[in-house]
C-alpha cells in the first residue's frame, strides 16, 4: 500500500505540474515545497556566507540545479515506490526477491525499461506491476524532455525584450532614461507601439510564469538586469507620461499600465507574497527627472502639483514589485541612473 501510495503521488505531482500546472495544488505537492520552501531559503542562506562576487555567480546556478533535483527527486520517487510494490510481491518474481535491495534494483531496470534479464516476473500481479512501471517511466522521460524545451522557449521569450530594453533604458534599467532616449532619438512616436509590445510581454510572463513557478528562479545574462526590473523600469515610463507629460497620445500606456499592475499582484498572490507600502521616493530625485525630461524636450506639467499623483500611480505596482525582487533576490531597476536603489 505504501508503494502505490508513493506512485500515485509522484505521478499526481508531475500531471500537475507539466501538464495541467495551471490547476495545480501548492500544498501537499514535492515541487513548490521543494523548490520554494526547501531549496530556495537554504540556498540563500549558505550564499550570503561567501562574498558579493562569488554570490552573484551562484545565483545563476540555482534554477538549473533546482530543476536536476526536482527530476531526480521524481525519478527516485517512482523507483521507491515500485520497489515497495516488488518487495511485497517477491514471491511472483524469478530469482524471488527477499530485501529490499533487489526490490529497488529490479525497479529501477523497470522504471527505466533496461531490461536485464537477470530478473524476471513469473507471474501476472508482478508482471501487471512491470507493465505499469515502464509506462510510467516512458511517460516521465516523454514529459520531462517536454518541459525543458517548454521551460527553454518561455526563458528566451522572456528575456528577449530584457536584452532589447538595454539599449532604451539603460543597465540597470531606468524609466527616466528610456522616455528620454526616445526623445532624443526622434523615435517618440513608437513609443506607443513599443507599449503594445510590452504589453503582450507581460501576458505571456503572467501565463508561462505561474505554470512554470521555476522560470521565476531563471536569471537574465547581466548581473544588474532582471525581468522584474525591466517591468519596474517601463512601468515608471508609463507612470510619467500618465501623470506628468502635457500630451494626448498616452493611452497605450495606460493600457500597459494596468495590465502591468495585474500582472505583477497576480504573480505576487501565487507565491502568497504580501503588498508593501515602501513604494516612497524622494520628492527631489523627481524634480530633477522632471527637469531632465523638460531639457529632453519634453512638455512637463508643474511638479509639485504632480507630485502626490505620480506617487499614487506608482505605489500601485511598487507594492507589489518589491516583495517580488526580494523573495527572488532579483536585480530591481533605478529611478536615475545615480540612484541605485528601488525608491
């Protein structure tokens, strides 16, 4: 009974999360306890023993690792379980299995369809359960291959407009720097469309991120840049033009805006992280953005008038964005490239 409970589980746990992630249980499930509440808070915990350089080159390590062990920890969870289900039938088994050692021999040749020869079910209930373990151990192989060129494709998609925002906005990323490229580039007017685009980034981060919690662990080539900072940064954008630019043609940004926000509390509700009211910035550090956007080119509105409704919009995401970068120890962005700091 242990054995086929031990089965049942594994096999419950990998359905749910390749195949169905989206309808997942995070409790009682060995993924996320595993990887979130395992792995993850210990692996910090022995890097913040090393120096900063060493910590930021094992931070990339994580996700890969955590991915080994989650496949492996699967694997050796179906060999334990059939080899309890051998054990109790070792009778029906040729030589009969008589410990536990042959029991998880003959199912790890079983689970990974090897096939010896050295030993062999003699009857049906060992020959049923023989059956069923390189079903299930053909499937794993088959689903596993699936994720990881799922997991590849997400990762790439993802990080193809962090690497784009380099050139716009700056590593880190600042909202401030990328309005003020597209203006000085003479390139305004595709802002907008550039909404649209990021717009769509998001949908699918929302989408790909919360079936694949482990994509949240993948961490982009530079050291300085994240996805996370990269939303942080073209949520400013759309934050300034929204509150503070004299022009008409923002409405994409608002979209974008809003969709931004949803995405951002809805990733933070799946990993039951809790709003923040940190999102305070120094009243100054946005007068001297607005000054720089007004030499830009700009037409800035009065910024002690805008002020409180700046902070309004932005409070609306940076409650969110902050427990993210924190619970992921990710690289956030700068409100000015002289001001390395979230605020």
């Amino acid at each position: 009974m242990t054995g086929f409970l031990i089965v049942v589980g594994i096999a419950f746990d990998v359905f749910h999360t390749i195949i169905m992630p989206r309808l997942a249980l995070q409790r009682a499930r060995i993924a996320p306890l595993l990887i979130g509440q395992f792995l993850w808070p210990n692996f910090k915990r022995m890097l913040n023993l090393f120096p900063e350089h060493w910590r930021l080159g094992w931070l990339e390590v994580f996700a890969p690792l955590a991915f080994v062990m989650l496949l492996t920890t699967w694997l050796a969870g179906l060999i334990t379980g059939f080899a309890f289900l051998f054990y109790s039938l070792g009778d029906y088994v040729k030589p009969p299995i008589s410990d536990l050692a042959d029991a998880f021999y003959f199912a790890g040749t079983s689970v990974l369809t090897l096939g010896f020869g050295d030993v062999v079910a003699a009857a049906w209930p060992a020959r049923a359960i023989v059956l069923l373990a390189a079903v299930l151990g053909l499937i794993f192989m088959a689903l596993v291959v699936s994720l990881l060129f799922s997991m590849l494709s997400y990762l790439q998609e993802r990080e193809s407009v962090v690497n784009t925002l380099v050139s716009r906005a700056g590593q880190p990323p600042s909202g401030v720097v990328l309005l003020m490229r597209y203006r000085e580039l003479s390139i305004l007017p595709s802002l907008s469309t550039s909404f649209v685009q990021w717009e769509t980034w998001l949908a699918s981060i929302l989408e790909s991120h919360r079936s694949f919690p482990l994509l949240m662990f993948f961490r982009s080539s530079s050291p300085d840049n994240s996805w996370l900072a990269t939303v942080g940064a073209t949520m400013d954008a759309a934050s300034i033009l929204l509150t503070s630019i004299n022009d008409d043609w923002v409405g994409e940004a608002d979209l974008y805006y809003w969709m931004g926000v949803s995405m951002l509390r809805a990733m933070a509700g799946s990993f039951n992280l809790e709003a923040v009211n940190e999102a305070s910035m120094d009243k100054q550090q946005f007068i001297t953005a607005m000054e720089l956007l007004q030499q830009a080119g700009y037409s800035v509105r009065d910024s002690e008038k805008i002020w409180p409704y700046f902070m309004e919009r932005r409070s609306g995401y940076m409650r969110y964005l902050i427990p993210l970068t924190e619970r992921f120890d990710s690289p956030t962005h700068v409100w000015l490239p002289e001001f390395k700091s979230l605020g």
